[in-house]
C-alpha cells in the first residue's frame, strides 16, 4: 500500500519513506511511524512524517499493517 491517504498512517506502522536528501536517488528509509506531519487528508508525494529515529520523509510505502 502506498502511502498518499494520511487515514491509512497511523503510530507505530512500520513504513518506507524517502528522506529530503534522498528524493533525487528515490533510497528508502525504514521505520515506525512516530509523528503524522501532513494535516492534509491526501498528499500525491506520500505523507511526511517523523519516524521515532527523528528521521523526517514522506512515506512511500506502508510495510505492516498495525495489529
């Protein structure tokens, strides 16, 4: 699942997201979710948010859903 819907992010769902300094190579960046950045209930680049490493990107990926 991608993730351009910001209903389908949640805390602690474990997401790919790109970095600002990674959009031109397009590397992903795993972790879980802390903070959901984006207020806007869609977003076409994926929703930004803070992972609970601090790393901040959009999210490109949804990897498990939230049990």
């Amino acid at each position: 699942m991608n993730g351009t819907r910001r209903a389908d992010i949640k805390p602690g769902l474990f997401v790919a997201i790109v970095l600002k300094e990674d959009q031109r190579t397009g590397d992903l960046t795993q972790g879980y979710v802390k903070d959901i950045l984006t207020n806007s209930s869609n977003h076409p680049h994926g929703i930004k948010v803070r992972l609970e490493t601090g790393e901040v990107g959009r999210v490109k990926e949804i990897l498990e859903e939230e049990d």
